[in-house]
C-alpha cells in the first residue's frame, strides 16, 4: 500500500532520484526518462477522458491503471533479482496485451480499412486520442533505446506497442467509425 503524508521530500533536490529498488540514479537516466513519459501518457489520457463516455471511458481508465503498472515496472530495474525481493515487484503480463489486442479488434470491426494515412483531428476526442498515440510511440522509443544499456522487461515495450494501436483505432472510432476520419492529401499544398 502506498502512503503519501508528505508531497515533497528534499531527497531529489541533488537531480537524483530513487528507482524501486532503492538505487538512485540521474533523473534524466534512460530508465526515468522512459516512466516519466509513461507518466505524461497517462496524464494526457485523463485529458482524453474528459470527452470519453461508456464503454471508451470505461477502457481508457483500465489503460490509466495499466500505465500506473508500467511505470512500477519501469522503475524496478534488475528482474532477475524479483523473487529476492521484499514483495513481489509489479511487473507487465501477457494478459494486458491480449485485452488490448480483443478490444482493438472489436473496434476494428466497425470501420472501413484506410485507404489513405489520416491526420491527427476530427472529434476533441479523436485529436486527444492521437496526441496519446504519438506519446505512447514516444515513451515506446524510449524504452527500446533502455533495452540497449540495461534489462527491461519485454513484455512491457510490446505492452506500449500495442496501445499506440489502440489510441489509433480508438481514434477513427471516435471520428464516427472513420467517417469523419481527415485524410492527408499528398502534395495538397504545392
């Protein structure tokens, strides 16, 4: 359980912080700068959320908890330590992929296929989909660059891989199932 009496500590004042194993590293390390941009992705999910109703609504707040156990895992480096650890270290599981995977199909299934590359726009909710899609990708980069200096686990780089997807379907269905999708025009402007 998580307590926070006390919002500031001092302790990262030096430009240090702790990871979940109690090491502390530069707050601009690979390994902080992926679960920070994890974080910012969830907060620009709330934002999407504040124009989501029912069943989107209800599949953005199962992803915001998703998000709060990605950067757990994120921040807890040395895997093949887990079981030596204390508790049982939060880590990303196939089961989280497989119900982005069904939901994206389900929503696939009441849209045309493209026909053309879309840009971001349309609906409110549709433009802040796509805003947490390219974050998503950003914080999915991120996190491939880290499993280049140091072990991460795969399942959650696959995890952000596959909600970029989502964001991107759930996109065109909130551009009422990709009838109100705004298609890039190669050229338009020469």
């Amino acid at each position: 359980m998580v307590v926070l009496n006390k919002i500031y500590t001092r302790t990262g004042d030096d430009g240090k912080t702790a990871l979940g194993n109690g090491e502390r590293v530069a707050k601009y390390s690979g390994r902080v700068a992926a679960y920070g941009t994890v974080d910012e992705l969830n907060s620009f999910v709330g934002v999407a959320r504040t124009e989501a109703e029912g069943d989107v609504d209800a599949a953005l707040s199962r992803i915001q908890n998703d998000l709060f156990d990605l950067g757990a895992d994120f921040c807890r480096p040395d895997m093949e330590k887990d079981a030596e650890a204390d508790y049982p270290p939060l880590r990303i599981v196939a089961s989280q992929i497989d119900r982005l995977e069904a939901e994206i199909d389900v929503m696939n299934e009441t849209l045309e296929p493209l026909r053309s590359f879309i840009l971001p726009g349309g609906s409110r909710l549709a433009a802040h989909l796509h805003v947490c899609r390219t974050v998503s990708r950003r914080a999915e980069r991120l996190a491939v660059e880290l499993t280049n200096l140091e072990p991460v686990n795969a399942v959650a780089v696959k995890y952000l891989n596959r909600l970029s997807d989502w964001f991107f379907v759930a996109a065109r269905c909130a551009n009422e199932n990709g009838t109100q999708d705004v298609l890039w025009v190669p050229g338009a402007n020469r």
